[in-house]
C-alpha cells in the first residue's frame, strides 16, 4: 500500500499571524512569506508523489519591496499547485483502488476475523474532542479557547496524538467546507476523504483549511491519517501530522482548529 510522504506543517499561523499579530488582515510582506513557503513546500509534494508532474518556471527573486501584485501572482500559483496536488491524489488513489480490490474472495475469511479483533491500542488512547463550537460552519466567529489558544480561537495545530470527536462536539471531522471563522478558530480544518473501511489499518489522508479573509475552502492541504476502530459507521479517530512535520515549533499559540459533525 503506498505510502504518502508527510505534509507541510500549518504556515498560516506561522507568518501570517505571528509576523502580523493577529490583526484581521495580514500585512502584504507576512502574506506573501506564507504563500512563498507553501509554494516550495507543494513542488516538493509534487515532485515526490507525482512522477509524470514537471516543475513550473517561476521568479524566486524579491524585490525589495512587496506590493498587492506581487502578492496575487503567488496566490494564483499556490491555487493551481494546490489543485494539480489534489488531482494527481485523487489518481494515486484510483490506482491503489484498482490494484486492491480484485482479490476480494481471498480477502473476505480476514475481513471477518478483523472485526473481531480487540479495539486498536489507537482507538483505547484517543483524545475526545468534546467542544459544541465545532459544530458552527455558519461563521459565527466563536472562541473555543483551550490549551494554546491564541486571542481565544482554539488551537490544535500542535496536536501529536490519535483523537476523536464525541459528545457535543460531533462524531466526526466536518466533510464539507464551513464558512469563514468557524468551528471556534480562525483556520476551520475539514476533510472530504472518504473513511477506511477495514479495522484498525490507519490511511493517510489530505485535510485542507478555510481562509479567514476570503473564505476559500482549500486554501491549504495538509496531512491527515484516519483510523476505523470498530464496525460502527462512525467510529473514527483521526491523526494530525502537525507536530510531526514540524519539530521545532516556532510558536506555542495558533487560531486553527478541527470542525465536527454530528
């Protein structure tokens, strides 16, 4: 089964809101380092994963002086790269999906002996995500608060273990995109990947994060891995690679946070 290579930690807070202080709106020159960063971070992705992708011509040189058209050229790169890195997944997938699912007889006496398995040692130690907030997509502007929140918005950009949502707030990840400033942070993550279907086995996912400014859906992509623990539909638990991808934290504060559904 292949095996993804690991993502580009959250950089939204990293320039755009530790450079600038939180303000509502980003100063151009912290914009543009964000996007700059994301850019490099995604050709590498591309390179990797994608062997029939050939790298763009682009300018590498700053002048000194940063102004809103050098700011939009590398917001209309970082848009296209994003979609050529979700396209060039969705046909990994298809290939993987093609090469797995033709031994189906072979594989049915283990799919029973599966669900019978004792609960992963995963599912036993997940942390429960509980907040009601992550159940807004309506862009209510609320504030979870909680470990490392920055101005209030909650913070789970660090997170380096295994987690679930349960109670009030939901019984998964939100898989449609909410509206600006949701889920009780500035930076609502979501994902629309589909879960696994067998116990057990964690697959590695893409999570992407709403602009606070613009409301763009899929302003970033990240690394998520999902994990089934038992034969319930929702039974979920869900594995940021934040803290993996990046070992030394800058900040010990962020405003992005998970979504939830019921």
């Amino acid at each position: 089964m292949k095996i993804y290579c690991l993502f580009l930690a959250i950089t939204a807070t990293l320039y755009g809101q530790i450079k600038s202080g939180i303000i509502s709106e980003p100063s151009v020159e912290s914009e543009y380092i964000f996007y700059t960063d994301e850019i490099r971070v995604i050709y590498n992705l591309l390179a990797q994963e994608c062997p029939d992708w050939r790298k763009q011509e682009q300018a590498d040189g700053r002048s000194s002086i940063i102004t809103g058209h050098h700011l939009e050229v590398r917001k209309r790169l970082h848009e296209e790269l994003v979609n050529q890195l979700i396209k060039c997944r969705e046909n990994n997938n298809l290939s993987l999906t093609e090469t797995t699912t033709k031994p189906t007889t072979t594989m049915q006496t283990t799919a029973a002996t599966t669900t019978l398995a004792p609960q992963p040692v995963e599912c036993q130690n997940a942390v429960n995500l509980t907040g009601a907030w992550r159940l807004d997509t309506a862009g209510q502007d609320l504030r979870g608060g909680g470990e490392r929140s920055r101005d209030g918005y909650a913070c789970d950009i660090w997170r380096d273990h295994w987690f679930r949502f349960s109670g009030d707030g939901g019984n998964k990840m939100l898989n449609a995109c909410p509206a600006r400033v949701s889920c009780g942070t500035r930076w609502a993550y979501w994902t629309d990947a589909l879960p696994p279907s067998t116990v057990g086995v964690a697959v590695r996912q893409s999570m992407y994060v709403v602009h606070p400014g613009d409301g763009r859906c899929k302003s970033g992509i990240y690394g998520l891995s999902i994990m089934r623990c038992s034969d319930k539909p929702d039974d979920l638990i869900y594995y940021s690679h934040f803290a993996d991808e990046w070992a030394s934290p800058v900040s010990q504060q962020c405003s992005g946070g998970f979504c939830g559904m019921d």
